[in-house]
C-alpha cells in the first residue's frame, strides 16, 4: 500500500493548524511506526526516485506500507520545473 500526503514544505507558508503539535511539521511523526518506508522528496526527480524506493521497500518481505509526502507546490511543477 502507498500512502501519498500533501503539505507546504516551507513553513513560512504552511498553515499551523491547532492541536497538530510535531506533526504539522513532520507529516509523517504519526506514521513513522507504522510505515516500512518513508520519504519527502523535495523535487520531481527525488519524488520519480522515492516513488520507485518505495514501491521497491513494499514489495519485499517482510511486506508493509509505503508513505509519501509531496510538498504542495511539487504537485504542480511542470517537467521544466515551472508551476502552471
């Protein structure tokens, strides 16, 4: 299983939200015990990269869920590196 979250990597940006303590910051604090791989890639070719690592880390035994953070502006990065 692939667990794919969103948020704003700079917190300058990033809504603080009440009551989410580390993990507004660290998306994936909540799911570090739980997951078998875990990564925030910090642009398209480390996310291409993490993308296969964790596809490769879930499909070994023993078996177990794979998480993925995408910084919000990643999501809408064009191949050139440009937002639309």
């Amino acid at each position: 299983m692939l667990l794919l979250t969103a948020n704003y990597a700079d917190g300058a940006i990033r809504q603080r939200s009440r009551g989410m303590g580390p993990q507004r910051d660290d998306m994936l604090a909540m799911l570090r015990g739980f997951v078998k791989y875990d990564e925030q890639p910090g642009s398209l070719q480390h996310f291409a990269e993490s993308a296969r690592a964790s596809t490769w880390s879930g499909d070994d035994a023993p078996y177990g869920p794979v998480a993925l953070v995408l910084d919000q502006y990643l999501q809408e990065a064009t191949i050139s590196g440009t937002r639309r």
